[in-house]
C-alpha cells in the first residue's frame, strides 16, 4: 500500500484496538498532515471523554502500543495530545520504488459498483452552450475517473429529443427537403434551423396549424412522422459527434438515452403515483406535493407530471431516468451532472422516486454545473448579443493555442505545431472547467486558461513535456528509469511524498465526484517537481546511483502527470 496515511491510519487503528479493546480498533484516528512532522494523529482529543482520561494519557498509550518502526522514524506527542508521525526515508523510497512499477500508480482497485452518469444532454435542434460544455467535461472526467477505480460505469446522455417543439421542426424539415442545404445546417448551426422553423410558426398560422397537428401525429406514432423525427435526430448527432470529437469526449451513439427513450414508461408512471396517492390533479395538472417545497409566502411547489393539455413534462421523464436506472439498470448511485439551478427540481424527483418505492438502496447524487459567465460577469454572449456557438468558440481556443506554439516552438514545422496547438486549446478549455469547483460560477477567459502558469491546463500539459525533454536530451527512454529508488534530499522526499498521495487523490474525486481535486494535485505535483529539478540536478547527478534514483522519481512524476491528466480527459502533447 503507497497511501501513507491510509498505512498509518491502519497502524493507529491496531495501537487503539491493542490499548483500549477491540471496541476501539475501528475509530478513526484522524490522520492529518502537519507542518510539524509530515503527519499527526488527532484521535487522543476524541477518545480522551470516551475512556475517561486526560488526551495527553491517551496519547502516550497510543503511542506505547504503536508499532511503525518500519514506516516511521519519529513519533512524538506535542501539544495537548497530538501524535507527531515522521516518516522514514527508506520507507517513502520503497514506496515510490513500487509506483514505478504499478501501472495503477498506487489506486486500489474499488469494489465495482454500477453508476449510470447522466451528463452532456444537449438538445436536438439547438446550439450547445457553454453550460453544456461543462456538463459535458465534467461528467466525462467522472466517467473516466470512476471506471479507472473499477466501477461500471453507464453514460446517459440525456438529449433533448422530445416534446412540442418537434412538430414545427418537422414540418420545417419537410419544407426545405431533408437533403437540402437548409437541412444540413443541423450539422452545423443548429440554432440557424431552428430560428428558420421558430420564424415561420410565429408568422405563418397555417404552418403552426400543420405544426400542431404534426406533434400530435409524432405522439401517435405515425410511421412518416417518426421517419422525419429520426432524420432530425440524425443530423443532430452528427452534430454532437463532431463536438465531441473535438472535445476529445468517450460519449458515443450508443450511450444515447434521450427524452423520448422514456415515453411509454411516462402512462403508467402517472397512473401508478396517482393509484398510490402521491399525485393529485390540481387546476387540470397531475402534481406531487411534497412536504417543505414551497415557495413564496409558504405556497407549496408542485411537480408536475402531466400538464393541463396531457402532455408530459420535465418531471415525469426524469422519474423514469430514475426508475429506469434502478430498475433496468440495477444503479447502486445515480450521478446527474446537470445545471445547479436543477437542484430544487431534482430534490423532488428523488423525494417522489423515494415514496413511490422506486429508488430502494440507489443512491441519487446531483453534480451541481454553476453558470458560465462571460468576462462582462453576464451570460457568455457573442459581441452582438447572440448566443456564443460552442464551436465557434473551440475554434477560437485553438487558434489562440497556436499563436502561443508559435511563440514557444517556432523549430518545429506547421504540421506538428498545428496539433500541438489542438491539444493545448482544448486542454485548457476543459482544465478550466474542471479546475475549479463544478458548483461555482466562473468567467470563461481565454488569457486566463491559456496562461502557461498557474493552475491551467497548459501549465500541466508543459511540465509533462518538459520532463519528456529532460530523457530526450539524455538519450534515455523514461520506461527504462527503474531506479532503484533512494530519497536523501528534501526535495527527492518532497517529491516522492507527494507521489504517494495519488491513489488518495483519485480516489478523492471517486467519492466526493469534485474532479477540482485532482487538479489541485496534479498543480501540487508539478511545483513539487519543479522544486526537485532546481535543486536536484538529474541528468547532472555524479554519483550513478543517485542518478538512477532521479531519474526514476523523473519517471513516475511524468507518468502520474499523463495519467492524472488522462483521467481527467487531457491530452499531454509529447512536446511544447
Ligand atoms: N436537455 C436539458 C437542457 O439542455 C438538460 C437535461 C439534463 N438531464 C436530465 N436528466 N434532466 O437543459
């Protein structure tokens, strides 16, 4: 095991059990770092009511039945009972020794548990935000993140393919041939089709008439009717996919799971909640009311199920995700990387899944996607005030890349800068979004994220291709670095400490699903290495053992950048 303070909290656990019965064993020790020694337990202040002792005297019985002369080579008791807990340096060094074979990096496999993620959810039809580029980054580092640690993981993407809007869609599609080059703008400016089908509903009645009718058609099945639908579709998805592609995301066709995936569960769900008491008609609508959601002056909040005209809303699709995923899907956790201001909607679709007997042990977790603002502090628009088009605005992260790469790497010929130039634009784009926590607001800023320095993508994109230059510039390729590992200098010690924590950082984001903390590591990661290489020469080193030694921490430092950032859906370009 490489995680110091998982070993040490298993060491104090067995010191507890030893002192004061078995009773004890499991209690947590509360293993923090220290800026005292590299780790302190906190567990003597706790337990000190529990046994009836002063925290001073049970920190000595702690410490009298500790055994970790193996891991630590200090253990001292300061203050009114802390545990002051310093590792040994051979013990960090075999630890790092075993990283450097471990092509997990030190993460314990989990046991594997099946969590359906819902997340990108774009709409058929319409423009992708920056909300939805969010969701979409977000959700695919959980994604990627979670599998790493053993679960099954089952990508929902949740489109919007469903609803009234499709009969004027249709009708539009039908207008304009669905060959025509009208019809291919939804491949490629969704919203300019829309806005074209939108023009003519509102100003030509006979068209909304026809409109009206087909939604009706559309909701009875009529074969020519869902013939066009999916033609919708289609053009959609190629839409999708080629941002996604950009992006550099896993989502796929096949884990397509819109709206109208639900429709023939959406009957029998409103049927089964009004036979079970929780729905109730109220003026036309069948709604749940659930005790403490109200709203202004204390009026109760309803969700509703079926609207006043039959049709069914945002409620009942996502009572079926819920459902569906328990049910069909057997979840163990449900993840909704969805938009915070959801969160009101979706505390009540869990509290109704809940009384209808639907959710059983599934456990529902909304992560929460805070709003995109743009350098004006207000909704990202474009100068004009149109809606900002996500492509347009990857295309703009690269060609910013570019005259970075230009700047850094005018040696290198067009081809080779122009890829670099892909990676680092769009790594920086989805760092940013991951970078900081999901549920905050923040101001999307192309000089910000694009920095070279900082907690940005291109700051860890650089430092991974800069420790690939160190090996080329030794003729030496980074797999043969074997070590063996030896930790002398405070830096190595740093360093190789810091690489211990991974496993801890992964599994972080595992169970907390806040991808910022691997970043935060990773930036960690990088300073300390930094640190390292100004103090450590390397390549330099005299002595051909310590050489060894450097070069192998140089080694798993490059490989734990390249994976962290991997989970994190980041490419590391070979040079920078
Ligand atoms: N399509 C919706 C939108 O663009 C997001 C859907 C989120 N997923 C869900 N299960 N409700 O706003």
């Amino acid at each position: 095991m490489a995680d110091p303070q998982e070993v040490l909290t298993q060491r104090v656990q067995s010191a507890l059990g030893a002192a004061f019965g078995a009773d004890y064993a499991e209690t947590d020790p509360v293993i923090r770092p220290s800026q005292f020694a590299d780790y302190q337990a906190n567990a003597a202040l706790a337990l000190a009511k529990r046994v009836g002792r002063k925290p001073r005297d049970v920190a000595a019985e702690i410490v009298a039945h500790l055994d970790v002369a193996d891991v630590c080579r200090e253990v001292e008791i300061s203050g009114p009972g802390f545990v002051n807990l310093t590792l040994r340096e051979d013990w960090i060094a075999g630890r790092a020794q075993e990283l450097r074979a471990d092509d997990r990096l030190g993460t314990p496999r989990q046991e594997p548990r099946n969590i359906p993620i819902d997340y990108s959810a774009p709409n058929v039809a319409k423009e992708m935000h920056v909300g939805h580029l969010r969701t979409t980054v977000v959700g695919d580092a959980l994604a990627r993140t979670l599998e790493f640690l053993g679960h099954n993981v089952i990508r929902q993407n949740h489109i919007g393919d469903w609803g009234t809007p499709f009969g004027m869609l249709i009708e539009h599609l039908l207008e304009v041939g669905e060959d025509s080059a009208d019809a291919a703008l939804l491949k490629t400016d969704p919203n300019a089709f829309y806005q074209a089908a939108r023009v003519k509903f509102d100003g030509d009645e006979e068209f909304a008439a026809r409109s009206r009718g087909r939604v009706v058609a559309l909701q009875g099945g009529d074969a020519e009717t869902l013939r066009l639908w999916r033609d919708l579709i289609e053009l959609s998805k190629a839409y999708f996919n080629r941002i996604y592609a950009t992006l550099d995301v896993t989502l796929t066709d096949a884990d397509l799971a819109g709206e109208s995936t639900y429709n023939d569960m959406l009957g029998p769900i409103c049927d089964e909640l009004q036979a079970k008491g929780i729905a109730e008609v109220s003026e036309g609508a069948l709604c749940v009311f659930l005790d403490g959601f109200t709203g202004r002056e204390g009026k109760p909040v309803p969700l509703i199920v079926r609207k006043s005209d039959g049709g069914y809303g945002y409620g009942s699709t996502d009572l079926a995700t819920i459902k569906y995923r328990t049910e069909e899907l057997k979840a163990d956790r449900i993840v909704y990387v969805i938009g915070a201001p959801q969160s009101l909607h979706l505390q009540m679709v869990y509290e109704t899944a809940r009384k209808a007997d639907w959710l059983g042990d599934t456990e529902p977790v909304h992560v929460q996607i805070g709003n995109v603002l743009g350098t004006d502090g207000k909704i990202l628009r474009t100068r004009s005030g149109a809606p900002i088009r996500l492509m347009a605005l990857l295309d703009e992260a690269v060609e910013r890349a570019a005259k970075v790469v230009a700047e850094t790497r005018p040696d290198l010929d067009d081809a080779a800068r122009a890829a670099i130039a892909r990676e680092v634009g769009i790594g920086a784009v989805k760092y940013a979004d991951l970078s900081i926590s999901h549920d905050t607001e923040y101001i999307f800023d192309f000089d910000r994220m694009l920095a070279l320095n900082g907690n940005t993508g291109p700051y860890l994109q650089y430092a991974t291709a800069r420790i690939r230059s160190i090996f080329r510039k030794g003729g030496l390729d980074p797999a043969e670095a074997t070590g063996p590992v030896v930790v002398t200098e405070a830096a190595e010690r740093a360093l190789a400490l810091r690489l211990l924590g991974f496993g801890a950082a992964v599994a972080q984001v595992g169970d907390t699903l806040e991808p910022h903390r691997l970043c935060a590591y990773l930036f960690d990661l990088a300073q300390s290495f930094t640190s390292f290489y100004e103090s450590c020469p390397v390549l330099k080193a005299e002595d051909p053992s310590v050489r060894a030694s450097r070069l192998a921490l140089t080694a798993v430092t490059l490989d734990t950048l390249v994976k962290g950032l991997g989970l994190l859906g980041v490419t590391a370009p070979e040079r920078m």
